[in-house]
C-alpha cells in the first residue's frame, strides 16, 4: 500500500476545463502546472487528470489514439514531466487516467487488427469469424472492416473492446483468458503503465476496470486475476504508485482485483445517491444533505457499512464530491447544505475526491448541447471559474472560442440570461461564482472546504486508514460517529434535532474542535443540535 495515500485529499481535473495558459479556448497542461498553488492552499495534494493523451475525443479523451502521446491541445510528452515534477515539489501526487477495456477506433492496432491479412494485432480486440455473427449478449459492429467478422464494442461506438479473453471459451472465434493474445493485451497494458510510471507519475485511475475479461462470472474472478497480477508489478517495481478503480464493488475492486482504492459511485442506485442526490424528479432530491428532505442517514449506512467492513484492512473506498460523468450536487442542494455534505465526505475514512470547481459551487447546466460524447454529462463539465473578468478568467480566446461556455450567477440566472443560465456573447462582469470571489467571502463554500480539508489533515484520526465507528444513527436523532478520538455529529436538517443517550454520554467533557454552521448552538445539557450543522468534538 503506497503510504501517501493515508493522508491525500484528491483534486479531479477536467482538463479541457480547468486553466488555458495560451489563449486557444481549451486548457491545457500548462495550464494545470500554473494553478497547483491553488489546489496546494485549497488543501488537495493530489491531482487526478482525465485522460490527456492523444484521441480523436469523441468521448472527451475515453478514445485513446495514442496511449504514449500527449493530445496536442493540451501539450506535449514534455510538458506532462514537467507537471509531474512541479506537482512533486509541492508534495502533490499525479494519477493519470488509464483506459484499459477499450480504445479509439482510431487507435494503430485497431487500424492494424481490421485488416484481412493475419498480423501481430489480429487478436488485440474481439472479433467474431464471420461478417453476420454477431457477439452473443454485447454490442458489435459489422460492415466496416476489410476482415471477414464483427467486433465488440466496450462503450461508445467508437470504443472497440480490447481482447483480455474470455472467462470460458464458448465459440471458436473466442480467446481464453491465458491464451496468448489475451496475455499479449494484458503485458500492452502494463508495458503503457510502466512507460508512464517510468516518467514520474504516481499511479492511475482505472477506467471501467471491471470491463476486462469477457463475460466472466459473477466474482469477475477473471478480471480480477488480470489486475492482481497487473497489482504483482506494481508491489514488485513501483511500490508507491497507486491505483483506484471505477468499480463500485469494493469486495472485488479491493478485496478480489487489489486495487488500492474503489470509487463510491452512484452506478447501482446504492448508498452515494441517497447523499447527494437522489432526485425524484429534476426539482426534487430526497438526499440525506438536502435540508428539507427528511432523510435518513440509514440508507446510506446499510449500503455502506458492509463495504467498509470487508474492505478496511485491504484499501480505501473513495468518496467523491461528484465527477465528470454525475451532476454537480450544486443542482440541487445549496451552498449551506453542501458545506455540511463537505464535511461529512472529507472527513469519512478512506481517500475523498474533489471534482474541480465543487469547491466553490459550480452548478450543473442541465441540457447543454452535448459536446465530445458528453452528452448530459457536458453540464458538468464547463471551465472553472477563476475571477469575475472576461471568461471568468478561464481562458484569454474569444468567448465563442471556449472548449464550453463559462456558467452565469450559476442557478440564479433568469430565463433572458440564456439556455439554463449560459450563454457565450455577454458581458461577464457580474458572474457571481468564481475562485477569487469565494475566497474573499469569509462564508463562502471554498472556505469552509478549506478549513475541514486542514482539519482532516491535521488531525491523524481523519486520515485514510482511521477507525469509523457510528455512534448514533436514528433518523429522528442527529448522526454520530467516531474517528478514533473525534467525534462527529451531523444534522443536516433546517430544524434542531436532539443526540440521543449514547451520544450524550459520549461526549461528556468533549471539547469543540472544528465546526460548520451553528456549532455555539449546541446545548450539551439538553442534547438539542441546530439545524444545519456539523460539530466535531474532541
Ligand atoms: C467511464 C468514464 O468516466 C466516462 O467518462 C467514459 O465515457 C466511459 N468510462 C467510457 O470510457
């Protein structure tokens, strides 16, 4: 287990969004090494950067062309090793984006596996012997190939499936997992790794990292033996470099595959949602942090404690403010009950992700024309907000130029300001959400995040690897819970609640240490806490 990630805080990059350094509308790698002051003060000391390398972007960066190759618009090779060293300086780690299951159709061996002669990349990717047979149960593709078959698709129709085998072999045109072309994509696989690690960086997201051997059973006990022995190289030859997945499975990310950490997504309706979003409809969301919404926090706790519990000694879930494929949690739940969400996330066990820009409430824009295979993703992908000049400061181009228009008043906008809030021909003189005026704003959401993220850093028992232990959890009552010599007690609610016995006992001499909200409104005597509010007591 590489040890830094015990007391990391990640920062999620966007980088088509996050800072353009030359003035062409998109950001860039340059870009990324200019604001590390920034993600260092805001108290993140990582960086997970989507995919940046080269690609037709059909789907943002996910159609990888060229897995040893910078995108142009975003740099060069170069320019990425000079982010890996500036970033180390100042104490922060870098994953880059791995894209493992799929490529661009675009790709070499792509190019080279559709053609009719056999050659070294026949069996890179899934094809079927016959132009009319098609892939029992997956999508495919007939009709474009010189080759006489059909191929898999892992995700968009520009994604072809690598070829990792198959968990049994059932038709002839199939490869077993050991055979040597599903092993030969698997040492690809770990030969991109090693040329990146090689160059200085810490480790990889893993995209769709449960998607590599083919129907495979329902411990995915095959893809997890990909990744374990992908995990033997790492522990052998980069033993601090780490790996999360995008899994949501933590029995078999962690405890199966050996990744150090899993994500804790939304993909299966699970316990994330109840958090943050759990939307009947567009206007109304039931989450546990929506203040009128009378959650319980018990949805959440029956999702999540059997995860935590098989899992803790093996690796972290990760949990996430959001990211570049979910609605900012801004659509729904205002500044006031985000900083109490914050608090809650950041200060949970395991290794958390900020998603750029929830840390000053960039909203989701709900219905933006799709760009790069975004689709109802796009909305929450637009540039970060740095001042209230020209493009927010994001970008010096045109504003017609820019990769996506920049947000106005985020939410507050009235109907004449434009398609949900947006549009790009207007003055920018007054947007209202932006790095320089949150952090100006001693209330803002940017602050509070700052101060819990120094809290979590300071106090060892907020770390990674701390106990968590839930003291009281009655829906009626406010949430309590232990991180070792910390406890916590939550009430996002707009109304008081009351700690139950055990939490009262609990806290006993206990003094405040940190707090969001109305902390001097906690009456000790009487147990009552006021609405809104986070305390952490020691
Ligand atoms: C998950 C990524 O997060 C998403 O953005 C992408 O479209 C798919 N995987 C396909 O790679």
């Amino acid at each position: 287990m590489p040890d830094w990630l015990n007391d990391t805080v990640f920062y999620e990059i966007y980088p088509q969004s996050f800072y353009d350094s030359n003035g062409d509308g998109i950001g860039d790698i340059e870009g990324i090494i200019e604001r590390l002051d920034y993600v260092k003060e805001l108290g993140c000391n990582a960086l997970w950067i989507n995919p940046c390398f080269d690609s037709p972007f059909k789907d943002a960066g996910y159609d990888v062309r060229d897995y040893k190759k910078v995108a142009e618009r975003y740099g060069t090779n170069e320019d990425l090793v000079r982010l890996f060293d500036t970033a180390h300086k100042r104490g922060i780690h870098v994953l880059l984006d791995l894209v493992p299951g799929h490529t661009s159709e675009e790709h070499e061996w792509f190019k080279l596996s559709s053609i009719a002669e056999h050659n070294e990349y026949s069996g890179r990717y899934i094809w079927t012997d016959s132009w009319f047979k098609g892939i029992g149960g997956h999508p495919y593709i007939g009709g474009e190939a010189q080759r006489d078959g059909t191929y898999m698709l892992n995700f968009f129709k520009c994604q072809p499936a690598l070829n990792y085998g198959f968990k049994e072999k059932r038709e002839p045109w199939q490869t077993e997992m050991h055979e040597p072309d599903a092993m030969a994509t698997r040492e690809a696989l770990k030969d991109i790794m090693r040329f990146w690690l090689d160059k200085g960086c810490d480790g990889f997201r893993v995209d769709m990292a449960d998607s590599l051997v083919k129907d495979d059973d329902e411990n995915k006990s095959g893809t997890c033996e990909v990744w374990r022995n992908i995990r033997e190289m790492l522990d052998r030859d980069y033993p601090q470099a780490a790996l999360v997945s995008e899994w949501s499975n933590p029995w078999q990310a962690i405890n199966g595959a050996g990744f150090h950490m899993d994500f804790y997504l939304d993909h299966w309706h699970n316990g994330y949602n109840t958090l943050l979003r759990d939307y009947e409809s567009n206007e109304v969301d039931n989450s546990y942090f929506k203040s009128d919404a009378d959650g319980d926090i018990n949805r959440f706790l029956e999702d999540y404690l059997p995860r935590y519990n098989a899992t803790k000694d093996n690796g972290y879930i990760s949990f996430m403010t959001c990211n570049h494929d979910t609605p900012r949690p801004r659509y729904t739940l205002s500044e006031e009950e985000l900083k109490v969400a914050y608090a809650f996330l950041f200060t949970m066990p395991g290794v958390p992700f900020l998603y750029y820009g929830d840390e000053i409430g960039l909203n989701y824009i709900k219905d933006m024309p799709s760009k790069e295979g975004g689709y109802t993703r796009t909305g929450s992908r637009t540039p970060m907000q740095w001042t209230d000049g020209v493009n927010a400061g994001f970008s010096e181009a045109s504003s017609d130029k820019l990769y996506l228009p920049v947000q106005y008043g985020c939410g507050e906008s009235s109907p004449e300001d434009g398609i949900n809030g947006y549009k790009t021909d207007r003055d920018c003189s007054n947007i209202k959400v932006s790095v320089k005026q949150a952090a100006e704003d001693k209330a803002s959401l940017y602050n509070a995040v700052k101060d819990i993220l120094a809290l979590r850093h300071r106090e060892r028992d907020l770390h990674a690897d701390g106990s968590f232990k839930v003291v009281s959890c009655d829906k009626h009552k406010a949430f309590v819970y232990q991180r070792g010599s910390i406890v916590v007690i939550v009430n996002p609610r707009d109304k008081e609640v009351r700690l139950d016995d055990a939490a009262l006992d609990l806290i006993g001499d206990m003094k405040v240490i940190h707090s969001v909200g109305n902390a001097a409104g906690l009456d000790e005597k009487s147990g009552s806490v006021p609405g809104q509010t986070v305390i952490f007591l020691k």
